[in-house]
C-alpha cells in the first residue's frame, strides 16, 4: 500500500544517510525513483543531498512556491521514468502545509509511496512547518534516533554561533550544518542538569 512517510529527528541522526540508502536499495532492484531536496539548502552544492559519510546524489530542488505533484511530473520526463517506484524527499521541514497536503493526495491516488526525512523542531523548540503537516498528515511517522553529548537521547537542536555560544534568537531557517547546530536531550536543551 502507497503511503506518505515521515522520518525525523534531531540533527546528526543519519536521515539523509537512510534516504541514500533507501534510493539505493530501490535502483539496485532496477526500480525508478524521484530524489528531491530543498532549493535553501545548499550546504553540499545546489540540488545535491549528502550525508556526512560521504555519500551524495544529485536531486530535484523545490522551494515553498512550487507544486509538488508537478516538481515529481517534470522529474518523470526528465529522466524519462515511465512507472515511479518511490520518491524521497530530504529536508521536508521546509515544505509547506499544502505541499504536504498534495504529497499525501499524491501517493495514494498514484499509489506510489512518498518518503519524507527532515527535523521535527528548529532550535528554539518550535516546530517547522512542514514537519508539523507531516506529523499530522503522514501515514507512517518514525522517529529515527541520535544521541546528545550527554549521552541521553536526543530530540531537540540546539543553534551556535561561531564562537560556540548558544543562540536563542533569530530567523527559524539559517542553513550552517554540524558548524551551527547541536543535537540534544532536553535537559541539555534546557539547562536542567
């Protein structure tokens, strides 16, 4: 059965690692895909998902304005992909709630399941708003583990300056990776210990 998929979790929790290998895992049984990503994330290069291991696949980028439906459509005659197998989103926290909304649409009526990987919360503790339409919409929700420097498990992120001062304010979205963010248990995110 088709369905719409959301894994998350905290930052350094391998999800881009588990999208690659999901993809590989459909190709190597000679299946079709569609890879997207987020347009604001260029970390790793424009339309590129990477996982700190070193693994990296070229991907469709979207951004909050696009349809979804037709993001996956132009990927198909792109790449001329007659019958798609999956598609796997990274980042899904920058999608939209009607971008969600047509993706869950989307994998039943083509009866092609949808995998989405991205945080739940920004460093403040507050949701994204994709995530909280995947929460929501998602017919499987997993939560994929990661641990914080404590040793507990983390759930939350935590945002840093360059000096490696906690920051608490600021615009939701500021792309800067493992240089910038922190994965931790809420007592570290709180100050609890």
């Amino acid at each position: 059965m088709a369905k719409l998929y959301f894994r998350y979790a905290a930052m350094n929790a391998g999800k881009s690692t588990s999208l690659l290998q999901a993809a590989f895992n459909y190709e190597e049984r000679g299946m079709r895909i569609v890879l997207l990503t987020a347009e604001l994330d260029n970390r790793d290069g424009h339309g590129k998902i990477a996982s700190r291991l070193g693994l990296s696949r070229d991907a469709i980028t979207f951004n909050a304005s696009q349809s979804m439906a037709e993001r996956i459509a132009a990927a198909q005659q792109e790449s001329w992909i007659s019958k798609l197998a999956c598609v796997l989103i990274d980042e899904a926290q920058f999608l939209t709630m009607p971008q969600v909304e047509e993706l869950h649409r989307w994998a039943h009526e083509n009866r092609t399941p949808v995998m989405c990987y991205g945080l739940r919360s920004d460093f403040q503790g507050k949701a994204f708003e994709g995530s909280a339409a995947l929460l929501v919409l998602a017919d499987d929700v997993e939560e994929m583990k990661t641990i914080c420097d404590c040793g507990k498990k983390a759930s939350m992120n935590a945002r840093f300056d360059d000096e490696g001062n906690r920051i608490f304010e600021g615009s939701q979205v500021l792309i800067g990776g493992n240089m910038r963010y922190r994965a931790l248990c809420p007592d570290c995110f709180y100050g609890v210990n």
